[in-house]
C-alpha cells in the first residue's frame, strides 16, 4: 500500500478547494490567493498524473510527440498479473477524488459567472480543466485507450437491454 501517495493524492485537489473557499479569511489580497490555488492545482495535476495514478490505480497517461510533431496521445493500464497489487481502497479513494474535486469546480465556475464575481473566473476555470484533464486520462486508461466512452457506453446500453429481454416472461402461443 502506498499512504504517502493517498495521502498527496487528496492533499493538493482539496487544499486548492479549501484555499478558494477561505481565501477570503486567510488574505485580502487576491493575487496571493491566486498564486496559491494555481500553485496547489499545478501540483495537484503533476502528483495525480505522475505519482499517484501510477501506484494506486495502475494507470498512466501521457503525451508523445513523433518525428513528423505529430501528438499522439498514450494511455496505459499495468497488467493483472504484475508483481503490485493494487489495494481496493486506494483504488475506492483515488477514484473518488479524482471524480468529486471536478465536480467542485464545475459549482464554482457557475458561482463565479451568476456572482458576477469574474475576477476569480480564470482561476476557477483552470481548476477545472486541470482536474478534468486528469479525470479524462485515467477514465480512458479504465476503459482502453483503444476504446472510446461512446462505445463503451453502446455495448453497456446493450447488456442492459439483453439482459432486460431475458427476464421478459415468454409469449405464451394460443
């Protein structure tokens, strides 16, 4: 098991969180807040996407520039059989930071333009697309890097609608 790694895994995304939230109370100056948010979120999205979804999870994800600077974007998954075993509840707890801080910043983006408080917008703004990056990487490293949602989606509504028709009584013929 990895603690440290749980531990920094949570730490940044929710001290950004907690930063923004109070930054009212711990200074009257924004740029100091707006230093320190942008500060924890950037190593946020470096621990999350080079430290912790390595050891807790498994997965990782990265870009790679060709000769021709084509991007090609990669996104792996460690084998079943490797030698570290994943823990259940490492894996429950980067997941669940990784899907419920986005979430936190989508509320904050729509506070932001409905306060009409637009100075703090850019920041709110690039806490979301930091930590959606994030969560969009590690879900196609879950799902293939091959595979896209919407296919994954297709065969899933297919399951379902299969396994609905199982259970269906069959048509009694008079």
């Amino acid at each position: 098991t990895y603690p440290l790694a749980s531990f920094f895994h949570l730490f940044f995304r929710t001290s950004a969180i907690l930063v923004y939230l109070l930054c009212d109370v711990i200074s009257s100056r924004f740029i100091v807040c707006m230093v320190t948010i942008i500060l924890l979120l950037s190593c946020d999205f470096w621990t999350v996407k080079n430290v912790s979804g390595r050891l807790l999870v498994g997965l990782r994800w990265w870009n790679q520039v060709d000769e021709d600077g084509r991007s090609h974007w990669m996104f792996e998954s460690r084998k079943s059989d490797g030698v570290s075993k994943i823990s259940a509840a490492e894996s429950r707890l980067f997941w669940l930071g990784l899907i419920v801080c986005p979430i936190f910043w989508v509320i904050f983006v729509f506070s932001t333009i409905f306060s009409f408080n637009i100075k703090w917008l850019v920041v709110v703004i690039m806490g979301l697309v930091l930590q959606w990056a994030n969560l969009y990487g590690y879900v196609r490293c879950k799902v293939g890097g091959k595979s896209s949602l919407r296919n994954m989606a297709k065969s899933y509504l297919m399951q379902v609608r299969i396994a609905s028709q199982d259970h269906l009584p069959a048509r009694q013929q008079h």
